[in-house]
C-alpha cells in the first residue's frame, strides 16, 4: 500500500499533514479500506500514482488528463477556496519581479519564461494558453523542477517570468522571504483543481466519503495551515475538456 499527499508539501506543513493523512486513514478504515500509516511524499511523483497499491494520491490536472485517466480512479477535488474561482478550482498568478517596469503580458514576448515542468497544468499549460490570443509563446525557456525554484528564479534575476499554482503561491507568501520580490501580472482563467486519485479498480465513493469526513474532523489550526475547505465532485469529462499545449510547446 501506498499513499501520498505530496503536491502541496513543505516542512511548516508537515505535521499538520501527518494529522490530516491520520484522519483519512481512521475514515477509510472504518470503510474497510486499508491504508498505509504513513505517507511517502518522497517518492517520485509518476511512481506513486501508477502504482497498483495506490490508496490515495494528489496529482495535478495535466498528468492526469495525459497519462493517467485511463490508469487510475478519479476520487475528488479538494477545494482550497482560492479567490476568484468555482469551488475545487483554481487558478495560476503570473509572477514577475516586483521592480519590472513592464505591465502587460504582451511586453514579455522575449522575457526567460521558467516552469516546474512541461506537464503541469498552473505552471505550464495555463500560461501556454494566455500567451495564445497575444501571438507568441517564449522561446527562452528554463525548466526548475518545482514551482518554488520557479518562483525563485525569478525574484533572483535567472528568469523573468512564471507561472505558479495558486495554492503554492498562497504558501510562498507566507512562509518565504523572497515572496516581496515579486508581483502578479495577472490572473490565469480558472481550471479544475489538484485531483485526488487511487488505483484503478478503488471504491471511489467509500474513498470520497472518507476523504470528504476528514476534511470535516480537521481542527481549526490545521485547517487554516492547509487550506482545505471541502472536497468536491469534478466529472473526469470536465479535466479531458482542457486543452493541452502541443508537444512542441515543451
């Protein structure tokens, strides 16, 4: 068995996600559902969710649209309440370093473009997409591995600009120093959120119910440190609906 709720995953977090995976565990169990003790968020992200002893996992829109719908069982979407969304939505700030005098998207036709990874739907697809109605997508392009050294990059002077999963830039604004180095651009349109998923063949609604219960148990502090408003029901028809960039993009 293995689980993992890796996606959002940082030290100031790490408890109050031990707490929360304990939840998920109690619920499933009283389903009948077995489940791991402890989470193994260090594991390679695609091993993980391909694994046949999947219990549960968070992935992100684009993998899942590409390479995994037809592999595993789409669970939820748990709602983060970002701003300006539908319920289990969210959406990519635009980032770019506070002191740049450019304000359009337009004006960054030529800027050094870095992104976590060429699959990932906040810091890929979605700025791919808003570059389409201005003509241009970067040809200078540098890929960090994460959203953080992204959003780093760019407060540094490496990159110019990126795009970041709205829930992580939430984070970063909290815990890390660099956050004032950059600004918002703009707003990405919304797309559906960070789906949990489990092996092909689960219980998915033994396993929404579970997961849907521990978000209700979680305590005030740990609630607020995470996030985690609800878990919602998004149709699989609704993530294989959003456009992927074409493999030249990358």
């Amino acid at each position: 068995m293995i689980a993992s709720l890796m996606m959002y995953a940082r030290p100031e977090l790490d408890a109050a996600h031990v707490r929360y995976w304990a939840l998920i565990r109690d619920e499933l169990a009283r389903r009948g559902i077995p489940a791991p003790e402890t989470l193994s968020n260090g594991l390679s992200e695609f091993d993980v969710w391909t694994s046949r002893d999947l219990v549960l996992s968070q992935t992100c829109g684009m993998p899942y649209r590409k390479r995994l719908h037809d592999q595993v069982s789409l669970i939820g979407t748990p709602d983060f309440g970002v701003d300006g969304c539908p319920p289990g939505y969210y959406r990519s700030p635009i980032v770019v370093r506070a002191d740049d005098p450019r304000t359009a998207l337009s004006d960054f036709a030529q800027a050094r473009f870095a992104y976590n990874m060429n699959i990932s739907q906040s810091g890929f697809a979605s700025i791919y997409a808003a570059t389409r109605p201005h003509g241009f997508w970067f040809r200078d392009r540098t890929e960090s591995g994460s959203h953080s050294a992204s959003a780093q990059a760019v407060a540094a002077g490496t990159a110019d600009i990126a795009a970041l999963d709205a829930v992580t830039w939430r984070l970063i604004q909290r815990y890390d120093d660099f956050a004032p180095d950059l600004r918002v651009l703009e707003w990405t349109d919304p797309t559906p959120g960070l789906p949990y998923i489990a092996a092909a063949g689960a219980d998915t609604d033994a396993t929404f119910d579970a997961v849907h219960a521990a978000i209700g148990s979680l305590d005030a502090p740990d609630r607020k440190a995470l996030g985690i408003k609800d878990l919602i029901a998004i149709p699989k028809e609704t993530y294989l609906a959003i456009p992927n960039p074409p493999d030249s993009a990358g």
